[in-house]
C-alpha cells in the first residue's frame, strides 16, 4: 500500500467503510496479514485509479475461519483435490463482515462492469499462476454481488448463501429513544436483559490495546463453541490491527466483570459516524449468563454510539434473528467461486449444502418476513 498514493487512493475507495482504508490495509501490512498483491485497474496513462482489489494468500494453517475458503466451499474441496487442500486466493475484504468492492461509484455501470470484469481475470490469472484452481470473493454485500452479477453471467462460478450481516440506525439522542422503536414485548425483554445484567455485571470501556491479550482467548472459546477453527494468534493478529489502524480512542472492548473477574467482552471499532462490534467473547467455565452476549454485543455498544454521536451500529454477523428482534436490518451476503484460467466449473458437484443454506434463509424469511426485505430476493 505503500507504493500508492494516499490521494490516489482515497479517491476511490469507499470513505464509509473501515476496511477499504489506507489506515487499516497498512496495518495489515504490520500485523502480517497484508495482501499478496493488489490489482489496480487504470486507464492508460493516468493516474486515477477505477477499481482495485486485494488479493490475499489464504493458508490453512493460519487456523482463521473467515478467510478459510475450504472450510465455506467444502464440496469444491473435495472434488478438486488441489495441493495441500488450497482451494484458491481470497480477492477483496479482510474484514469478515462484508465486502464493498473498491470501484469508482461514478463511472457508468457498462465501464464499471468491464473494470470488475478485468480485475476478476486479472485475479483468476494469478491464482492458476501459482497453481490453484479457484479464486474467491467471500462475504459479498447485496451492492457488491449486484455489481459482479454481469461478469457472473456466463456459468463459469459458484455462489452460495453466508451468513448474514445485521446493522442497526440509530433513532433519536439516547437508549431510551432506541428502546421507544421497539415492539412492545421486545422492548420489556430488554429492559429485563438491561437490568438483569446491571445487577451482577460491571462494565468498562478501555482501549483495545490494553485488553488484548485477556480477550483473544475468550473470543476463540466463543467461536470453537460454533465450530469455528480460530486460533489464538490469529485473533490477536486481527485485534492488534484494529488498534494500530485505529488508535485507542476509536478501537476499545467493553469488559464485562462478575465477581471481580471479566466474563465477557465487545470489541468496538469506530469509523466516522458507524460503529462496528466486531467480535465477543466470554469465559469457556459454563458460569450462569446474565445476558453478557446482548449486553456486550448489543446493548452496551449502543449506549457507546450514542454518548459519542454515532449514528449506526454495526452488530455483525451470527445471531441475526435475536439481533432482528433487537431492531438491526438482516443484510444478506454470499460467497462467489471462480474458476481460475478461465476453466469450466464441475457442474457435478454436490450443491447440497448450497442448498441447505438457501432453504435456511428462505424459511427464516417465510416465518419472520418483516426482518427480511427485498433485497433479499436476489440470493433466494
């Protein structure tokens, strides 16, 4: 990143979003976790950068589930049977919430889908370079995966559901305010979670840097709980970019403490008027819950966004249902797969838990259609 002007840069890339940034992409350079190589598309002999894409070296072994294509795209794996289980580079966001593509949004949408288009084959190139079958683009916004749906057009790819992304717009100046757009039912539940929480909980906010070695492994217990193979460097790895991309006045984790001790924790990262609670994390000794996830996830990131004026909540991905119920939209976002050198995918492949994925959403929207709006009809 270096290697390219700030100017240049921050011309294109989206000024909302973290993780499009020249602060966070450096500090994946510092952290380790920095791009194989970025592909920039240009018009010859000018500067002005139209779209670009990072593309990163995905290893088993670094033990993180986002960026672990294989473990999304396991029947790929399986057929393909490639060296050392890779599957193909990851192309876009390091975030694991979603992927914005970096693309010059005032470009005309026949230039902008030739730019993808190049920088999807450019990608593609580089992967059977290097001798891998697949390039792939994970966690796609419904913007992102609109704007490739014309370079997807020709049945050279796999698509599949992920999880979702929730995000919360905040009404009014205060909790009382946000309580107030709340079903009634609902909102009696929260002040239950509130008050519950409050009688045996004490909260601290300190700056991520100063937490992160008491919070990695808590975090890592809540995901092997879901079954995701997380390691405790790799969280640590990721934390730590935070506060460098950040400083400690915009990167911070709530601490939850019972019985003197924390018990669990929110990470919270600002940028500009969103905040982003991107992990939790709690002990792995099945002590009694007082409802440390809402309040850590949810509920105490909220007080925070209001006390700094902040106008969204970004709640994350996992748990969308009870984070709809608490009032954040369900944003849906997909994995894509492309066949690297231009090769035909195996249309033979179990699609099975494609599928099952599919006939997840469709049955959670048929049940609670008022969390899922149209955007959702594209995937399903």
């Amino acid at each position: 990143m270096g290697d390219v002007a700030g100017c240049v840069w921050d011309d294109v890339a989206d000024p909302r979003d973290m993780f499009q940034s020249r602060a966070w992409l450096r500090a994946l350079e510092r952290s380790g976790d920095a791009a194989l190589m970025y592909l920039i598309a240009r018009r010859p002999g000018h500067p002005r950068i139209l779209g670009a894409l990072p593309l990163y070296d995905s290893l088993p072994s670094r033990g993180d589930y986002l960026y672990w294509p294989e473990l999304h795209f396991q029947d790929l794996l399986h057929a393909a049977g490639p060296p050392g289980g890779r599957l193909g580079l990851v192309a876009g966001s390091r975030a694991g919430f979603s992927t914005r593509l970096i693309v010059d949004r005032a470009l005309p949408s026949s230039t902008r889908t030739a730019v993808l288009r190049a920088l999807r084959e450019a990608a593609c190139a580089v992967a059977a370079e290097r001798g891998l079958p697949y390039t792939f683009f994970l966690f796609l916004d419904a913007s992102a995966w609109t704007d490739l749906a014309p370079v997807a057009g020709d049945g050279d790819h796999h698509r599949l559901a992920s999880v979702a992304q929730t995000e919360l717009e905040l009404p009014g100046e205060g909790f009382e305010d946000y309580l107030a757009t709340l079903p009634r039912n609902t909102r009696t539940s929260v002040r239950r979670e509130v008050g519950v929480f409050a009688k045996e909980c004490a909260t601290e906010t300190v700056p991520l840097r100063e937490a992160i070695a008491t919070i990695a492994p808590m975090i890592v217990n809540v995901r092997a709980r879901h079954g995701m193979a997380y390691s405790v460097d790799a969280v640590t790895r990721r934390l730590s970019a935070y506060a460098s991309a950040l400083g400690d006045a915009a990167s911070t984790a709530v601490l939850c403490r019972a019985q003197g001790r924390v018990v669990g924790t929110g990470v919270m990262c600002r940028w500009h008027d969103r905040l982003y609670v991107t992990d939790f994390g709690r002990l792995d000794d099945e002590a009694p819950d007082p409802f440390v996830y809402f309040n850590a996830a949810i509920y105490e990131p909220i007080k925070h966004a209001y006390a700094t004026g902040l106008s969204s909540v970004v709640t994350g991905a996992g748990a969308e249902l009870g984070k709809a119920r608490r009032g954040s939209a369900v944003l849906p976002l997909v994995h894509l797969a492309w066949a690297a050198a231009g090769d035909r995918p195996d249309r033979r492949i179990d699609t099975a838990p494609a599928e099952t994925r599919r006939k997840h959403w469709r049955e959670l929207r048929s049940s609670h259609p008022r969390y899922f709006d149209s955007v959702w009809d594209g995937l399903l």
